[in-house]
C-alpha cells in the first residue's frame, strides 16, 4: 500500500508552477486595474492547484490502466507499480475534483461572475478526458493545446475577470505567456517518454513532431513568453522583471536542443516549472506595481 511519500510524489510537485503561475499574473493584472482582491486571489489558487493534483492522479489512473505506463522514466507512478489499486487512484482524482468545483462555486459566488461555472465544468471535462474517456485528446497530440487554454488563457484570464470585472491587453499577453510555458512543462514530459509512448500508441505531440522538431518547439515555448512578459513593460515598466528570466530559459532551450534525454530529462521538467514560477511572480509583481 502506497505511504504519504508515495502519494505525494504522485501528485508530481513539480507540475504545480502550472497552477500558480497563472494565479499570480492573473492578480498582477488585477492590481494593474486598481482591483486586487485578496480572498479572490486565494480561491483561485486553490481551485489551480486542486485540478492540477487532480489532472496528475487522472492521468496515473487512466496510464495505469491504459498500460502505458509500465515502462517509462520518472516519478513513481501509483497505478501502474501496484503500489495503490486503480480504484483508490481514481477516488483521489475525483476528491481532487470535487475540490476545485467548491471553491469554483464559492468564486464565482463572490465575483457575481455565474457563467464561469460552465467555463469551471469544462476544465474539469478537460482533464480527465485528457487521458481519461474512450478517445483521450492527450493520446492524439492535443495535450498542449488542453493545456495552453486551461492552464494558461482561462487561469489567468479567469483570475483577473474575477477580481476586475475585466479583462486587459497585459492580461492577455501574460495568459499567452504562461500558456506556453506550460506547454513547455508538458513537451518537456513528452519529450521524455517519445520512445515508449510510441510503442503503445500514444501519439502525443512529440510524437508526432519527432523529436527534432519536439526540441525546437520547446525552445520557442521558453523563450517567447520573456518577450511577450517584456512587451507588459509599455504600460507597466516594472514588467521588465521578466527578463530576470531570459537567462534561465537560454539555458534550458540549450539543454534540450543539445538532446538531453530519459533522467537528464526528469531535471529539466523540474527547472521548467521553476522558471514558469519565476515567470508568474515577476510579471504579477511587474504588473502590480
């Protein structure tokens, strides 16, 4: 029977940037609106963090018993080691789940802003379908484009229309910026299991790109969103702080497009969330002030 540690592993900490990055561009541009909400900000954040931990127990269930995880390179997987039944695996996704919808009720409670709701619906439809159901988006290439609208223009637009009542251009920027990156934390994933993805028939976009093409991509996934943060820098100057993060993501553009692979790989994922972080708080503090 899996242990705490376990558990938490499976929860992969090192995706969670995804979730909170997009929170705190989201109020950056909120407070750029004169209209940063404190107790809105942290419901956001939960409900981020909420389906990022549940999209992580979705995936090791659906995987697990897909049995395509069986043979791969990285964090212990529960449903696929045994370590937990696939029943127990899926309890955990959907409490998860059922997590990120209450605080979405409390949020859009607070804001007045009911239609969110279906938005809200839709993500949680979106995760698990991503290797969940009987066609899986993420098995066809789609992931990034799942995450890139979810993780990136509804988490950081959600977040600010919560808070503001509207949306900006720096807002906009800044959710096309966090998108990316968090299509680079899921290429950078891919990247690392091209070679058994492919043998069972899990297409994902690395895939389907190759892994030459896969790597480039990656590049342009890192590096594009500095400039896009950089650009916030004409109505807010403070914005330039982003470029703090141009170095780290050469770096990590470097790295890749020289072929790291399999565990050089696993280090990369978890720079990537760290940079997309560092990305979120210079921007949301750019913006802010």
């Amino acid at each position: 029977m899996a242990d705490a540690r376990e558990w938490l592993a499976a929860a992969r900490p090192r995706t969670l940037p995804a979730a909170a990055a997009p929170v705190a561009v989201g109020s950056g541009a909120a407070a750029q609106l004169g209209s940063f909400d404190l107790v809105r900000a942290a419901l956001a954040l939960g409900i981020a963090l909420a389906l990022q931990i549940a999209v992580n127990y979705a995936n090791d269930y659906s995987d697990g018993v897909r049995g395509t995880d069986l043979d791969r390179v990285g964090p212990l997987r529960l449903t696929a080691s045994g370590a937990a039944s696939p029943s127990r695996v899926r309890a955990a996704a959907f409490g998860c789940f059922a997590l990120a919808a209450v605080l979405g009720v409390a949020l859009v409670a607070v804001s007045g802003a009911w239609w969110l709701l279906a938005v809200g619906a839709l993500a949680i439809v979106a995760a698990w379908t991503y290797t969940g159901g009987r066609h899986p988006y993420g098995y066809a290439g789609l992931g990034e484009v799942g995450v890139f609208v979810f993780f990136g223009l509804v988490a950081v637009l959600g977040t600010t229309f919560t808070q503001a009542g509207t949306v900006s251009w720096p807002a906009g920027a800044g959710a096309v910026a966090v998108g990316l990156l968090a299509c680079a934390l899921l290429m950078a994933n891919n990247l690392r299991d091209v070679p058994t993805d492919s043998l069972v028939g899990k297409h994902t976009l690395a895939v389907r790109l190759g892994e030459r093409r896969a790597r480039r991509l990656y590049a342009a996934f890192v590096l594009v969103p500095v400039l896009l943060g950089a650009a916030c820098g004409f109505v807010a100057p403070w914005s330039l702080l982003v470029l703090l993060c141009l170095g780290p993501a050469v770096a990590l553009a470097v790295v890749v497009l020289a072929g790291a692979r399999g565990s050089a790989l696993i280090k990369v994922l978890g720079f990537t969330g760290q940079l997309e972080l560092a990305f979120g708080l210079a921007l949301g503090v750019g913006l802010a002030l």
